[in-house]
C-alpha cells in the first residue's frame, strides 16, 4: 500500500516486484548493509502513512543491536 514494489531500492537490494515484504538483490551483489537501509527505509514509510512499527519476520544473524533502529 505504499507503493514500493519493484521500485525502492538501495544500490543492489530491490524490494520483489511480486511481494512487498520480500528484499531480493537484483544486481547480484547486495550487501547486509544495504539489506538493512531498505528494510529501515520501509519501516519509517509504513509508521508515516499507517503509524504502526512492523516487526521483521526472521531472526537477523550477526548483529548485538537492533540494526532497524
């Protein structure tokens, strides 16, 4: 409902043309770092237009931080 599918993006992560809750790399060559920008962008455009928080869906590997933040 934000409309981002398959048009935000950060250098090589795309959020999926088919499903908005999905990251893909599109240039083979997505970094953790750019993974992470995308989904924090998207984040702070879901709490903008509907003002909910949305929690991730898997577990983030490697970090003693919330990196979302």
């Amino acid at each position: 409902k934000i409309g981002v599918k398959g048009s935000l993006r950060h250098k090589g992560a795309v959020v999926s043309r088919q499903h908005a809750n999905m990251i893909i790399t599109d240039r083979d060559n997505a970094t953790s770092s750019d993974i992470i920008n995308l989904a924090r962008t998207m984040k702070k455009m879901v709490f903008e237009e509907f003002g909910i928080s949305p929690k991730l869906e898997c577990q983030l590997l490697g970090f003693n931080y919330d990196p979302l933040r």
